[in-house]
C-alpha cells in the first residue's frame, strides 16, 4: 500500500489556506485508498493552540477527524517547546518527535513514505 506523508510547517493563523489544504489532502488520500498521515512541524505545531482558540474555525471539525481517524501521526518537539505549544499537543494524544529533534525525514523515506511538504 502506498504512504504518503504530509509534512506541513505553515502558522495555522498566517498561512490559514495552506494548513486547510493540509487537511483535505490527508482525507483526499485516504478515502481513496491511500495511507496518510500528517506531520506537525515549524510553526504548524501551533494547531492545537489555533483550534482551541478559534472554535469556530472551518479548520476545527477537519481538525477533529484528523485526531479521530489518527492521521496527526507525530508533531516536532523542538518546535512544540519553541512555539510553547508542547503540553497541548501531549494533551492532544499527538505524538511528539524525539526530544530537541524536528521530524526525521529520512525515517520516514526508509518507512516508504512519499513526502508532501506544505
């Protein structure tokens, strides 16, 4: 089976339509049969953070079925504890990278993922 990994780095707040995009690509992947998961890192860890403050948001339910259906795969550490971020998304039940260590790649290209960075 196919994996692809969407690695996503944009402030939810700034860069509204590309986090948006994030989340549609991973359900786009898998209601067509493809495994996705969506990576966390940059100022993308700040999701949690967004969601929480803007209820109402369009990004919120998509948000929600991510966490529901598990395709948050893992946010970055580093950048959890650099955007003070790091005990919402623990709260969250996403997995965090490594202490002090960004996303592995390489990890995820030995796994058989084909990267998406947005």
């Amino acid at each position: 089976m196919e994996q692809v990994a969407i690695i996503s780095l944009v402030d939810p707040s700034v860069d509204h339509a590309r986090m948006l995009h994030a989340f549609e690509y991973i359900f786009d992947l898998k209601d067509n049969g493809i495994q996705a998961q969506l990576f966390l890192d940059g100022a993308s860890v700040k999701i949690v953070d967004f969601v929480y403050n803007n209820p109402s948001d369009i990004i919120k339910p998509l948000y929600d079925r991510a966490i529901k259906d598990r395709l948050l795969e893992e946010a970055c550490n580093f950048c959890a504890s650099a955007f003070k971020v790091k005990e919402k998304i623990v709260g969250s039940n996403i997995k965090l990278s490594p202490e002090n260590h960004h996303i592995s790649v390489a990890r995820l290209i030995k796994e058989g993922y084909r990267i998406i960075t947005l």
